[in-house]
C-alpha cells in the first residue's frame, strides 16, 4: 500500500510527479490534435460532447492500464523476431532490428492508422470534388453512427497513446499512486485545453493542414519506434514547436495584410464619397 507521507518526507517523490505530470502533457498534445481535427468534422452541437467522451475514454484506459501495470510492462517482452538487425550504434546497439514485442506491434499499427488518416484528411482538403466520409454526413439519422465513428477511431488512438505514456511513467517511478496522480493531472489539462484548441483550428484553416503534418509526422514516429528506431522526443517536439512558431508569424502576416487591405478601403471609400458630395458645394 502506497504511504501519502512520502510525498512530505521524499523530495525525489516530487520532483517524479513534477517530471511525470510534465511528460504526460507533452505526450498528450499528440491525441489532443488527433481529438481536435476529428471532433471538428462533426455538426457544431456534437463536438464538444465527442472531445469530452474521447478525453474521458482516455483517462479511463490510462488508469486501467495502471492498474495491470505488470501486463504492460511484460507487452515489451519479445514475441517474435524476423532475425533481421541494422549495424551497431556508439552505444553497442542495433540501429533497428525485428524483434517484435506486443508493445510494437501496436505502436507499428496505430502508426500506420495514423498515416491513413492524415493522409486521407489531406487528400479531402486538397480534393475539390465531394466526399462521402461517413463524418461529414449531415442527416440527422446518421449524426449518432457519425459520432460513433469518431468516438471508436479516437478509443483506438487512445490506447496506442495511453500504452506509450503508461510505459514512459513507469520508467520514471515505481510508485503506481504517482503515476495515477500525473495521468489525472495530465488528461485533466488535457480536457481544459480541448474546446480552446479545437476551436482555433477551426477558424485557422491553415493551421488544420499543419496538424495534420504533424499527425504525418507522429505516425511515421510511431513505426520507426516499432522497428527499434528510437527518435528523441525532444527533436519531434522542436520540430513541432519551430513549425508552429513559422506558422504563427505567417497568421500574423496574413491578419496585418488584412487590416491594411481594410484600412485602404476605407481610405478610398472616404475619398469616393467626398469626390461625390463636391458638385453639390
């Protein structure tokens, strides 16, 4: 049983949580920009229900993987191995090898599930012709099929997800209380942040396609982690960041152009009402 007078006694317990609480929000902005962009393809009534649904789904998994934390841990174990390895690192290890374990293979398929979807997302907002994805239907008798849908897609990448974060926890602390407390924490920050970021993708249309980059991105991450390619979080979170700063100056470029644009037109309107009302001095 877990003793609450570690966290006044053990400082090292603190800084666990600290560190946990942050890895858990950073790792979550990931399923949070999937929820964002699947939410957002559902009528306006139903989007915030379905991101609540999707985030709570979340915690709920998370919590119960956390509670069989020796199954996840054993899901790294080995299942299978194809025999095939890449050439040693500096650090003596393999640059990729096939030795696939539970917890790949997942991560391989959802990486895989998430290339599909970005690339299909993509394909609907460059494809000029209509589309008949089951999400963007908008009779009244498929509205629940359609949030559904959303719902079911948004459990299966919650669970790659949760599998990811659940496994980084653990390499963090042993205290099962701490990782529930920063799970909490983390899918709570998660559900504020929700409606505010799904709605600034809304109005950013821009701002969609560089998500959807970013899903592209995450997905390909994914199945290199599969295949024993570990890249650094801190280089895809960079990447990240520098894209969305790029993106931010170029959303303040468009909004200055924009108030020149109605500055000048007002500026002639001015000037067109005055030539007008001349004659008549």
């Amino acid at each position: 049983m877990f003793d609450f007078s570690v966290f006044f006694t053990d400082p090292t317990v603190w800084a666990a949580l600290i560190t946990l609480v942050v890895m858990e929000v950073v790792l979550g902005i990931d399923n949070l920009i999937f929820i964002s962009i699947l939410s957002n393809k559902l009528p306006p009534e139903h989007r915030q229900r379905t991101r609540r649904i999707g985030i709570g789904l979340a915690l709920v998994m998370r919590l119960g993987l956390l509670a069989t934390i020796g199954w996840i841990v054993g899901l790294t174990a080995p299942v299978f191995d194809l025999g095939i390895h890449g050439a040693l690192n500096s650090h003596g290890e393999p640059a990729f090898d096939t030795a696939f374990s539970w917890r790949d293979l997942i991560l391989i398929a959802g990486g895989l599930f998430l290339i599909w979807k970005a690339t299909k997302e993509i394909h609907h907002a460059t494809d000029t012709t209509p589309s008949h994805d089951l999400l963007e239907k908008d009779k009244k008798d498929v509205v629940i099929n359609n949030v559904g849908a959303a719902i079911f897609q948004i459990i299966l990448l919650d669970l790659v997800f949760s599998i990811d974060s659940i496994l980084t926890a653990v390499g963090m602390t042993d205290h099962v209380v701490v990782m529930m407390i920063a799970v909490v924490v983390a899918v709570l920050t998660m559900l504020l942040a929700a409606d505010p970021l799904a709605e600034f993708i809304d109005k950013n249309p821009t701002v969609v396609m560089l998500a959807l980059g970013f899903l592209l991105m995450i997905g390909a991450v994914l199945i290199a982690d599969g295949f024993g390619v570990h890249v650094p979080k801190g280089y895809i979170y960079a990447a990240m960041a520098f894209s969305a700063l790029v993106e931010g100056l170029n959303m303040l470029s468009r909004a200055s152009a924009k108030k020149k644009e109605a500055a000048l037109a007002a500026r002639q309107a001015q000037l067109n009402k005055a030539e007008t009302a001349e004659p008549g001095v």
